[in-house]
C-alpha cells in the first residue's frame, strides 16, 4: 500500500489543483489551523509549517487571529517515508463558516471552502524538509495573489 501511494504521488509530483471565489471579499482576518503532521521522519512538523505561514503572511495585509473565527486557514499537510525518500501533499484551504444552502434548498451552517490549492512534493529525506516548506511557502503566497484579486 506504502508503494502505491508513493507511485502515485510520483505520477502527480508536479500537479497541483486550485479553486477560488469571491467569497474572499472583504475578508482580512483568519485563523491558522495545521493539521498535525503525523510522520516525522521526513523532518517536517507543525510549527514548521506554522512559522512558513506567518513568516510569508508578516507583509500583507491578511492577519491572523487568535482567536475562534468563521474564517480560517487551513493545512492538512500528508507525508509519507518510503526508505530513502519522502513524499508530500500540502493541501491549503481557505474555509468559511456560515449559513448555507444545499441543492434542494434547505438551510445550513457549516463551512464553504473559498479557496483550495494543492501541491505533491517528493525528494530524497535530506532535502525533503526545505523543499516541502518551499512548497508551503509558494502556496501562501499564491493565495495572497489570489486573494488580492478579489479585494
């Protein structure tokens, strides 16, 4: 199973897959949530990927909150050890909490991703860590881009 999915992440290394919308608008405060990262082998860890963020968020004009917002930054990083080699997904959304509506017309609070960014990244274990947190770093500053757009 540990092959497949690193034969999988090698055919997508290079993939990435984004969305955004107009539900960005007028919004300047988040949260940052990240995920914990659950094999530390390949050297990454939460407060890694934590400092990368803020460190790319320091000169815009997006600022984090401490506090429990409808609005959030969200990083689910996926990482797997294969031997001599690493493999990532870095999955960045932006959520919003609020009333919603389904299809059929019935009403809901829950959350909305407005925007969602996506990037695989394999490397050998000694140069995993910095290229993965590149790969941090160049999603946070896509979604600045993209967040300037709409505002």
């Amino acid at each position: 199973m540990r092959k497949l999915s690193l034969y999988i992440f090698l055919l997508l290394m290079w993939c990435t897959i984004s969305y955004s919308d107009k539900g960005l608008k007028n919004i300047y405060y988040f949260d940052l949530v990240v995920e914990k990262v659950k094999d530390n082998k390949c050297g990454v860890t939460k407060e890694n990927i934590e400092r990368e963020v803020k460190y790319v968020l320091a000169n815009s004009p997006i600022k984090l909150k401490e506090d429990i917002s409808i609005e959030a930054i969200y990083i689910a990083p996926t990482i797997i050890n294969n031997g001599s080699y690493c493999s990532g997904f870095a999955n960045f959304e932006i959520w919003l909490g609020g009333d919603n509506k389904n299809s059929a017309g019935v009403k809901y609070f829950g959350k909305e991703v407005s925007y969602n960014k996506g990037y695989i990244f394999t490397s050998s274990i000694n140069r995993f860590k910095n290229g993965y947190l590149e790969v941090i770093n160049d999603l946070t500053k896509s979604f600045i881009v993209a967040w300037k757009e709409i505002n």
